[in-house]
C-alpha cells in the first residue's frame, strides 16, 4: 500500500482511538445523568474501546483493524441510543448514526462505509424486532426502519465512491511521488558518476601535466648541464690558447733580442717548462 494513504490511516486510528475512549466518561455521565444502569453501558464502551486499541496498536495498517474499529463505533452510539429508551430525544440520537458513517470516511477506505453500514442496518433491524425500546421511543416500527435504511444506502453510496476516488488519486499521487523521486535519484546518480569522471579526468590531467613539468625540468636540467660542460671544456681550451699565445709572444720577443740576457734566460725556462 502506499505510504501516503498508509500514514493517513495510522492517523485515523489515533483518531477513533481518542474518540471511542472519550465516549466512555461520556456513556457514564450520560447514564448517571438520565438515572439509568451505567455498569454494563459503561463497561460495553470500554470494551470495544479496547478492542479497537488492541487491533490498532497490533495490526495498524491491517483491513481488519479498520473494519473492527467501525463495528465498534456503530456498536457505541447504539449503546448511546440505548440509554435514551423511553424519552423523546432517542428518535434524535438516531443522526448520530449517520454522522458517525461521515467520520469513519476519514480512512478513504471504501470498505469500512460499507461496514458501517452493514453494522447499523443489522442494528436497527433486528433490534426493531427484539429490542424495540432500543431503537425507537414508540416501540418497534419497521417502516421506520425502511426509511432510514434508505437514508443510509444514499449516504452509504456517496460516501463509498467519495472514498474510492480519494483512494485512488491519494494512490496515483504516491506513485507520482515515488516515481519522481526514483528519478531524482537516477539523477544524482547519474550526477555522482559525472562528478567522478570530472574528478578522474583532472586527476589525470594533473599526472599528464606532472610529467611533462618532470620531463621539461629534466631536459633542462641535462641542457644546462651540458652547457656548463661545454662552457667549461671551452674555457679551459681558452685558457690553453692563452698560455699559447703569450708563449709565442714571449718567443718572439726573445728573438728579437729586446729584453736583457738573465730575463731572457728567465723567461726561456719557464717557457719551456
């Protein structure tokens, strides 16, 4: 079942839980008020009260919960109708029959209208013949009995197919929802994976680029170091050069006869040398 017609049905169990429980103070008041025996009204009230709890807090979501707690609403305002026997208000007590047929609609659930009115048709019919006080001031009156049967059918049909409908667009709407959210998540899914892909992608640009800044500050490195190399290979063959040219200079200026003998002497040996 859908989880939003679900959560609307726990609420209307809490709902009819306050409810029945609430009308056993009132059953004893109302009883104690008209001078009428309150023990087994009372204790009645209670007990189907207690059944309706029972089934509401062991089976929440279950039909037979909600189909218990609508015999046991009809069986309460019978005992309400019961402890106005014999006064002219028991006729209007009978109203309440059909309001209580209007709250049971809040679980738009079909099948507890028709329960409901199942309970109050039985009700009204066989106490018509075996209780009479019961049901109606003036004893037994089965054309009475005809007439609010019919009553209860019209408001029974109406309530049935406003149920139904609101079953249903509450069902179709939850499918809505769920689908929706099924593509929101395969939308964030579908997301994350872009995302990762994002995230791998610059990972791996990031690796590229690493390696071609390792490789360019490699090849630098051995370009610089070559030339350093060769600078120094060509400093020293400068160097060589040097000490060429001053040799043949100083040579040639030993020949030439222009510096004395010890300097010439001088320099010829460390020429030499």
């Amino acid at each position: 079942m859908a989880h939003g017609i679900a959560s609307l049905r726990l609420t209307a169990n809490k709902i009819l839980m306050l409810l029945l429980w609430g009308h056993v103070p009132l059953i004893f008041a109302l009883a104690m008020w008209l001078e009428s025996d309150w023990l087994w009204p009372t204790f009645g009230t209670a007990l189907f009260a207690g059944i309706t709890t029972f089934c509401c807090l062991k089976f929440p979501d279950d039909l037979m919960t909600r189909l218990t707690g609508s015999v046991a609403y009809i069986a309460i305002i019978a005992l309400v109708l019961y402890l106005m026997h014999g006064r002219d208000w028991q006729i209007d007590v009978h109203m309440y029959f059909f309001a209580g047929l209007a709250i049971l609609s809040i679980y738009c659930d079909w099948r507890v209208i028709i329960m409901g009115a199942v309970a109050i048709a039985c009700h009204h019919l066989v106490l018509n013949f075996l209780l009479p006080a019961a049901v109606y001031p003036n004893g037994g009156d089965f054309l009475r009995v005809v007439l609010h049967a019919v009553i209860v059918v019209l408001e029974a049909v109406t309530l049935t197919w406003m149920t139904y409908k609101m079953e249903t667009l509450l069902a179709a709407n939850e499918q809505s929802i769920v689908a929706m959210d099924e593509a929101q998540e395969r939308e964030r899914a579908l997301q994350a994976q872009q995302e990762n892909l994002r995230v791998r992608t610059e990972n791996e640009e990031k690796l590229v680029m690493s390696k071609l800044a390792d490789d360019f500050e490699t090849s630098v490195k051995v370009t610089v170091d070559t030339m350093l190399s060769t600078s120094k290979g060509m400093q020293a063959t400068a160097r060589e050069l040097s000490m060429m040219a001053q040799g043949c200079s100083t040579l040639l200026k030993f020949r030439t006869g222009r510096w004395s003998g010890m300097h010439k002497h001088t320099i010829l040996s460390r020429t030499l040398m």
